[in-house]
C-alpha cells in the first residue's frame, strides 16, 4: 500500500485534532491575542506545533484503546439502518 505510515499519521492526527475541535477556538484566541501584545512570534509558533503533535499523540491514544470503535458502536445504536440489519439477522445489541 502506498502512503500507508504517512496516512495513518494522518488519521492519528485527524481523530485528535476532531476530538478538541472547540479548544482549537480557544487557542486561536490566545493566540490573536498574543500576537496584539507583542509576545514573540516564535512562542505562538511552538505553542501551535505543541496543540499538533498533542491532536497527534491523543488520537493516536484513540486508536490504541479501540476508543475509535466504542463511538462508532454509540453512532450505531442511533441509527435506523443498523438497528434495521440487527434486528433482521437478529444479532443482540451492544450493551
């Protein structure tokens, strides 16, 4: 497979940066607001490159612990073609 470890990085990083998708708010406005009182470029910079590598390393924790499966078992036990299909093949729900 081409790409494979660079795109699996990617999704690492995907599935973190989702899961803080309201602190990316907060940070840019920190970060607005550093740039308004003359705090040093580079300290933004690395501030913003820490909230990567953090998005990184969180949903690489997601993956690890099969955390990525418990949601989409969650997004399942909403949804009408799957409760449609359980009921059909009769497979008992996830409890």
């Amino acid at each position: 497979m081409k790409w494979f470890r660079f795109l699996l990085a990617k999704r690492y990083f995907d599935a973190g940066y989702g899961l803080t998708g309201y602190l990316k708010y907060v940070i840019a406005l920190v970060g607005i607001g550093a740039a308004i009182q003359d705090i040093p470029l580079i300290y933004i910079f690395l501030s913003g490159l820490g909230y990567g590598i953090f998005c990184y390393v969180l949903g690489r924790f997601w993956h690890k612990y099969d955390l990525v499966k418990t949601e989409q078992e969650l997004n399942n036990l909403f949804n009408p073609f799957v409760a449609q299909v359980r009921e059909k093949l009769k497979i008992e729900k996830f409890k």
